[in-house]
C-alpha cells in the first residue's frame, strides 16, 4: 500500500533511481526540486541538505524567501520505493494564482497508470481543509489529459485554459 510520509533522506537511492527516469531539466510538479542549492543529489550531504528544506517549508516559524510561501511536501512512497511527490502550498502569491494552484504532484514514469495520483490528491485535501482552505486551485498542462482527470476524479471544476509564463494551463478550483 502507499502511503503519504515526510520527505526523507533514507529514500535517497529509490530517489536518485526516480528521477533518473525523467528526461534532464524535466519539472517535477511537487517534488519541490526547484528549493535545491544545486542538483548534486547524488551526494548523501546534498541529498539530506535539500530533504531538510522541504521539511523546513511548512514551518511557520520560518520566513520564506521572496517570491515563496509555505508549503507541507509529501512524498508517495511504497515500502522502502519512492514513487512521487505531492505539495500543499498554504497559501497563493500572484504566480501560483496564475499558473502554480494550492497542489502540486508527480508520478515517477514507471509507476504512472496505477492510480497514486488520484490517491495521493485525494488525501491532501483534507489537510487543505485543515490549513482553514476552504477551496484549492490546482492547474495543469493543458496537453496533460491523465493529470485533468485525476483533477477531476478529486471534484475539480475547470474554471479556465490560460496562458501564462509557464505555458498553457488549465485552471481547476475543488471545493473544500
């Protein structure tokens, strides 16, 4: 069974072994990839570095940088197995009400059709709700069809397709 767990530095192999699965520079929706000093995940100490920041990104104690919010990260996990990542940001700034939304998730390539986005989404909302949400803006890729209808399995109502920085986007809004 999968299960929903804190960011953590003991997956660091079935980690490496997932994101070498995706094509070089590839986002990774979620996986909060974009808060590593650099990309040398290979090195236990960078690895543990970049784990720490996830966790520390929901901590309301801390300020975040210009430009972020807070943020709880999940990672979808079966047994000892990463197999994807999924985020709650706290709250919208200007890009995430654009183009980012509430949530974001990702499914390593080889463990897509298998129904953890869905799964994994489905569990995040109540903890939306717990943040005092009373409903969450998640967005995709307009050409990403499997993403819209895990969106949609969840309760999402399309709002809009739009342009934005980061390129055509569908706009779902799930009441909570």
């Amino acid at each position: 069974m999968p299960q929903l767990i804190a960011p953590t530095a003991r997956l660091h192999t079935s980690w490496l072994e997932a994101h070498a699965e995706w094509s070089p520079g590839a986002n990774q929706d979620g996986s909060g990839i974009r808060l590593a000093a650099d990309d040398a995940f290979a090195l236990p100490e960078v690895f543990a570095s970049w784990v720490g920041r996830l966790r520390e990104q929901s901590d309301l104690t801390r300020p975040q940088p210009e430009g972020r919010v807070h943020a709880t990260h999940w990672w979808i996990a079966e047994d000892d197995t990463y197999l994807g990542a999924i985020d709650l940001r706290h709250e919208l700034n200007d890009f995430l009400l654009r183009a980012g939304g509430h949530i974001g998730y990702s499914i390593r390539p080889t463990a897509r059709r298998r129904g953890l986005a869905t799964w994994a989404l489905a569990a995040v909302l109540p903890e939306a709700r717990s943040l005092g949400l009373t409903r969450v803006l998640l967005t995709c890729d307009d050409s990403n069809t499997a993403s819209a209808r895990t969106i949609e399995r969840n309760g999402g109502v399309l709002e809009d397709v739009r342009p934005t920085e980061i390129g055509l986007k569908r706009r779902y809004w799930i009441e909570l």
